[in-house]
C-alpha cells in the first residue's frame, strides 16, 4: 500500500530504522494506562469499602493512630496498583518478547500482515507519532503465539476465515486530537479490503477510553467482555481490568 500523505502527516509502512521508537512509543501507550486502572479500581464501591474498613483497622490496632490508619490504607492501595502494573507490564513484555521480536518476519515478509507508522515534522525533523499493524488470517487456525491479554487460553487464540486482528493503535500524546488515529485505522480497514479479509478484531482493555471511543465511531460493537488476563486470577481481580473485544464486517 502507498503512502498515504496530507497536510498534518505521513502514513507510510514501517521501516527497519524506525524500530527505537516503535519500541519507545509502545512502552509509553501501553504502560500509560496504568494509573488510568489504578484510579477507577479504587473508585470502585467494593475497594472504597475495603480502604475504608483497612484504615479503621490501622486506626484501632494503632491506638487510635492516624499515621497507622494512613499506613494501612496506603498498604492496600499500593496493593491495587501492583496489581494494575502487573497486568500492562506483562502485557507489554509479551509483545516485545513475541511480536516485537521480528516485526519484519512477523508482520512484513507475510502478505496479510502489515504495520504502519504515522510520521510527523516536528521542529523540522521527522519523528514517528503514532503506530498500528494488523495481522491478517484467510484460513482458520488456532494460533500458538499469544495475544498478550489472554496468553492464549481457550478458544480466544483463535483466528476464523476471513479475519484480520489489529495488533495495536497507538499515537504519541502531543499528537493526540489531530485525527492521527482515525488515520491510522481507516488505513489497515482498506489493506484489509484489499486483501480480502471480510471481518477485523481488535482488544482493547476497559481503562483505554479513547480507544475504544474510537474503534466503536469507526464501526466497531463489542462481541464480549470478561477479565481474563495472562495474570494471576486474584490480581485480574483486584485489578478490576476488563478485555474488551470488538468486530467490524467489512
């Protein structure tokens, strides 16, 4: 597929010298979701009972200490967001450790795949602003490889006929509301037309609002949610991360 260039920036394939920064901005749009996980499982009425309940037990086992009571809920709250870090630093080293690996065996040398850079002048120099890639499926297979959230497990490794699976949408955070996204996705719908693919999935997780505001504009509507994750089923919990998974017919 050709580059595709307007006023604002250039959506072109990637490029063996663009993997430092790939690299880089995958970190960033994956970790970055963390506190976001962080803030709404501690909003959620059951861990504000539980913070409430653990801090009164400081304040009593204390003496009628403050700085215990502060202490223990402190505690807890590290506690959730361990476990919110946990999830998205697994999830993150998976796709380095597979995907990221060899993208150009992964996601070039196959004709069904491909992975697309958004790039940006800034100050004059080129810089990669934002990512997405898709990998492509024209038979039905139960992949071994992982899709990081699931680790494989069950049925959800599998691919059927016809469908294409985004790998990531991710755009750097100065360039955000500029339409790169929109961009970026609009672009593997078409290669995905193009190359026959009659259905797309993608997997997002419940914190990355914009994300999933997106997807859902573009077409997309939710098939399933559950909180299944590579993790541990009680940091899953305490987590409190849903994996959402959305399909568009093309």
């Amino acid at each position: 597929m050709a580059e595709k260039r307007n006023s604002h920036c250039v959506i072109r394939p990637y490029k063996p010298t663009d993997k430092v920064a790939v690299i880089s901005l995958l970190r960033f749009g994956i970790l970055e979701h963390v506190y976001p996980a962080f803030f709404k499982a501690m909003s959620h009425p059951d861990h504000i009972g539980i913070t409430f309940s653990i801090s009164v037990a400081g304040y009593v086992l204390g003496g009628s200490s403050y700085f215990q009571a502060l202490l223990f809920g402190g505690a807890w709250a590290s506690l959730v967001y361990y476990c919110c870090h946990e999830i998205y630093d697994g999830y993150l080293k998976r796709k380095l450790d597979v995907e990221m690996a060899d993208i150009q065996a992964n996601f070039l040398d196959n004709p069904v795949n491909n992975f697309w850079v958004a790039e940006m002048e800034v100050n004059g120099k080129s810089k990669v602003a934002g990512l997405l890639a898709v990998v492509g499926v024209k038979g039905i297979v139960q992949s071994d490889r992982s899709d990081g959230w699931n680790a494989a497990t069950e049925d959800v490794a599998t691919l059927e006929e016809g469908a294409g699976e985004v790998f990531q949408l991710i755009v750097s955070f100065p360039h955000r509301r500029k339409g790169l996204g929109t961009q970026l996705a609009e672009t593997a719908i078409e290669f995905c037309k193009e190359q026959g693919i009659s259905r797309m999935v993608v997997e997002t997780s419940s914190p990355q609002s914009a994300a999933n505001s997106l997807f859902r504009k573009l077409g997309f509507t939710e098939t399933s949610v559950h909180s299944k994750t590579h993790s541990n089923p009680w940091i899953s919990k305490l987590a409190r991360i849903d994996v959402i998974r959305m399909e568009k017919h093309l």
